[in-house]
C-alpha cells in the first residue's frame, strides 16, 4: 500500500523493519530449538492425583486439542 501511495520513507521502514523482525525470529528460533529438543528427550513428570476442576479442565484441554488438530487438518 505505501508503495502505491509512493511513499518510499515509509516503504524503508517496514522493509527495515519486517527485516529486523525475520532476524529475531531466527534467533529465537535457534535459542529455543535445543531447549525443545531436550524437552522431548526427558520423561513425562507424574502429577498428583487431581480434583474435580483439574480433571474438567484437562479433560476440556484435551477435547479442544483434537477439535484444533481435526481443523488444521481440514485445511491443508
């Protein structure tokens, strides 16, 4: 849009900009990754026995999951 309205200041911002953000993107991206792969390597923590509002929302959070999942699939 800024080019069309032929404001090319503005048009080196939002490159710029768009730039600096794809740049932190990465980083986090590579910061976070070991961080993530260590995470999967470890075991699932047992938990204490819940009650009745825990067991709702975890059993709530697990019925949205798949509805989510099931969703993304529809539309790829």
């Amino acid at each position: 849009m800024a080019e069309t309205l032929d404001l090319s200041d503005v048009v080196g911002f939002l490159t710029e900009n768009m730039n600096e953000e794809l740049a932190i993107a990465e980083k986090m991206t590579a910061a976070a990754n070991p961080i993530l792969s260590q995470a999967a390597d470890e075991p699932e923590q047992d938990t204490e026995p819940k009650i009745g509002k825990e067991k709702y929302a975890d059993k709530k959070s697990k019925e949205d999951e798949a509805e989510a999942t099931s969703e993304l699939a529809k539309h790829r």
